[in-house]
C-alpha cells in the first residue's frame, strides 16, 4: 500500500519503522529537515521537507495517489487541514491525530462533514487500556475482544501456585483454568505458543483469554480473594491524566492527583471538579507519604520524564500499593522495566500504531482475498505476537472442514469463536461458518486474512 505519514515525531517515526515492516510504501512529510534526515536514513522511506498544510507539499507527496493519508504532527488544527486536504485531493483514507478533548467530542461531526475518517487520539487509547487494567489488579496488560466479552490478560505465575509445574492438560483436567485458555507464555525471554503436555513454572509470564466470568474465577484461583481498585494517586497532570481521571470519576473511584506547576494543578482541578488535588512535587518520597499513599489501590505515574515515572513506581511499591503503572515512551526502557517488577507501563504511541495497523491491514485485506475482514489487532509481548479478531467471509479455506482436520501453521491458535451471539471455546469436530468471528492467537506476521493461518 502507498501510504503517507506527515509528522515523523515518537508517533510518526514509530508508525514509519512498523508500516516499512510489512512491506508498505512511506512517504513521510514533515518540516523538521535533521528530524526527517534521522527517519530516512534509519528506514525504508522517501521523505519530503515542507508544511503538509500547504497544497504544493502533498501535491509533491502525489497524496492523491495515496491509500492512507496519516497525519500526526504536535498540532491538531494542521492534521486536520492536511487531512481535509488530502482527502479532496483523493487520499482514499485519512487518520488525524488530535488532543484536544474538544476535537474527540465532535468526532462524528468532522468525519462525516469534513471528509476526514478517523480522528485519533493518543492519550484517550492509552486511558482505556489503562482502565481495562484496572478490572484486573493482578494483570500485567488487559486487552478486550467481541465487545467486551471475551479478554485476554497477561500475569506472572506465582511461586508456588496451583499453576506452577502443571501441564496444560492437566490444568484442564483439574478445572483451575476455569474454562479459559493459556495462549502464550514467556519464559527467560523465549516466546511459546503451548500446547497440551506443556508445563507450566513459576515466572512464566502468560497470556489467558476467557470470558470475564472464568477469567476472574481463574484469578481467584491464582491470586486468592481481591477487592476491586477503587482509589488511584495519580503523579503527573498530563493529557493521559485529564482522559483517565474523568474515565475514574464516572466509576465513583477516588482520585487524588499530585501537580509540582501551580497554574497545571489549579487548571486541572477547575477541569476535573471531584478529583483531589495536590500542588507539590510527586517526586519526592515525602510528598507520598504525607499525602498517604499506602490508602490508595492503584499508583500511575504520568511525569514528562520516563526515568522519573519508572523510580517511582517502584517507590509505590513500598508504599504496599497493589497496582503500579508508568508512562514510558523509550522503547529500550519499556524492555528494561520487565526485570523491575512494574505492574504496567503505557506508551501512547503504540496505542495508536496498533489502531493504525489494524486499519492498514483491513484495507490490505478488502484489497486481497475478501477471505475475511479484521475487526481489532493486538500487538503483544513486545509485538512478537499478535492476537486478531477476524470475521471469517464465504469465501475462506477454512469453511466445510473441522478444526482437526485444518493444516494451521506453527504458532498459530484458534481461541474462541462468536456465533449468533454466542462465546464457544473451540474444540477438534467444530466446523466454522460465515460469519463467525475468531479470535487467532499467531506469532506468524502480517496475517492480512483468516486464511493465512493455514499452510500452503
């Protein structure tokens, strides 16, 4: 596909590095020369110096040829303009990024009346994921599939748990899973994909979706009896902060926040009515212990500074503070923070290259075999792995055979199935329909249909 990036920013540069990845054309536009130079020599891209506002620069970009229009520089009201300008050139999908909450709430408004199709924002993806987390306190990463009836988290196995040195079939057999089902495991930095006589050890990081029934039956199982987050000490007043905290307050939780900025705390509370808010620096262990951090259930530390939100987590830690997560924008620190023992850490700008992908590859598909269309994307473990919800389309090889009798390729897991409403574990003698919808748990790459989990 021929797709355009204006704005090669944490955002842009990280969307160019994993779309040149699956083999796609780039085209990155952005004003910066040295920030363009640095993208270019490091990727597979051509890049324009210029302002993607202006109608000479796209045209140069020929943005009318395009297949995707992606426009995520530091200003809102420029990804809108080269967004509506684009698409009046022929850009045949375009993606703005935007910020402010204003722009989010009139979504509708401006895709259908300004030609742009999606508005995007960073900060409002990551609060979700953050809160998706927060239904599960044991989790290290919460992703949801069919609406909201099927999850998937990821927690470390205990020592001595009910799951430490068991097989996988023995698991089912006892009843402990609950009825979900363990799709990967991390074990000294090796990813499998595990099969029945796989045994399980303390230290494995392991994926298990389920429905949200067995999913908290199997976390009583392993973790024991929890009560549910209900009070958050959040450092930082970013725009990860706003998003979040109103998301907070609509489930009645407790939210105490802690700004060093004057004129940021006092916005904020004029912003966020409900919320407790502190002028202080959220940095120094004093202010956490005077503002008794060990009262609240969760900590979430939103600095501008990824090392500062890393250190204090791992303070929160001392407070007894059972869920602690972190904003981390550096690649290389999200890898180091897995021997910290964080409970989370975001970074917005994969939320949005995972929304971006799965649009990419939709639009491959449509292009492709028609064989299916991809309803959401995960990107897990280091994006090693990948977890896609598919629709299978009458068209595809997996129609009018059993599951046992499909050739599927190495690494690759048939989850769940949704049918007429209805969540099925799968099992060897089903056969899948149109219109069925799967969830595929894979450590192939770019899997652009349901078909691609079949050899040959």
């Amino acid at each position: 596909m021929n797709i355009v990036i204006v704005g090669v920013g944490k955002v842009g540069h990280y969307l160019t590095q994993q779309l040149t990845k699956e083999g796609h054309h780039v085209i990155a536009i952005d004003y910066n020369e040295k920030v363009l130079e640095a993208v270019i020599t490091n990727e597979a891209v051509n890049g324009i110096v210029g302002d993607a506002t202006d109608y000479d620069t796209l045209m140069n970009a020929n943005v009318g040829q395009c297949d995707l229009f992606i426009a995520v520089t530091y200003e809102d009201d420029a990804n809108i303009v080269a967004s509506i300008i684009a698409k009046n050139l022929g850009a045949k999908y375009t993606i703005a990024r935007v910020r402010k909450p204003n722009y989010l709430v009139q979504r509708e408004f401006m895709q259908s009346n300004m030609g742009i199709d999606l508005l995007i924002n960073p900060e409002f993806e990551t609060s979700r994921a953050v809160m998706r987390t927060l239904d599960y306190p044991d989790a290290l990463s919460v992703e949801m599939f069919f609406h909201g009836r099927v999850a998937m988290v990821q927690v470390l196995v205990p020592k001595h748990s009910v799951l430490d040195g068991q097989s996988l079939q023995a698991l089912n057999q006892s009843g402990i899973l609950q009825g979900a089902l363990i799709t990967i495991v991390e074990r000294n930095g090796e990813l499998m994909v595990p099969h029945g006589g796989f045994v399980i050890k303390s230290g494995d990081a392991i994926h298990v979706v389920g429905t949200k029934e067995d999913l908290r039956q199997f976390m009583h199982q392993l973790f024991g009896v929890k009560h549910d987050i209900q009070s958050t000490l959040i450092v930082g007043a970013d725009r990860i902060s706003y998003s979040l905290t109103r998301m907070m307050l609509k489930r009645g939780m407790r939210v105490k926040l802690i700004e060093k900025n004057y004129d940021k705390a006092r916005q904020f509370l004029m912003l966020n009515p409900g919320t407790e808010v502190v002028h202080g620096d959220g940095t120094a262990p004093s202010i956490l212990e005077e503002e008794h951090a060990e009262e609240f259930d969760a900590f979430i530390a939103l600095t501008n500074i990824d090392e500062e939100n890393i250190v204090l987590s791992l303070v929160a830690d001392k407070f007894g503070i059972k869920k602690r997560l972190a904003k981390v924008n550096r690649m290389e620190l999200v890898r180091m923070t897995k021997v910290l023992n964080l409970d989370m850490t975001m970074t917005p700008k994969r939320s949005v290259a995972n929304v971006i992908l799965r649009i990419v590859r939709s639009m491959a598909n449509l292009r492709e075999a028609h064989a299916s269309s991809i309803n959401h994307i995960y990107r897990l473990a280091d994006n090693q792995v990948e977890a896609i919800d598919f629709t299978v389309a009458k068209h595809s090889r997996l129609l009018g055979q059993s599951l046992s009798q499909l050739a599927l390729k190495n690494g690759v897991l048939i989850a769940y199935i949704l049918r007429d409403d209805q969540v099925r574990v799968p099992h060897g003698d089903d056969q899948l329909q149109e219109g069925d919808r799967l969830i595929i748990i894979t450590a192939q790459e770019r899997m652009i249909t349901v078909d691609d989990i079949l050899e040959g």
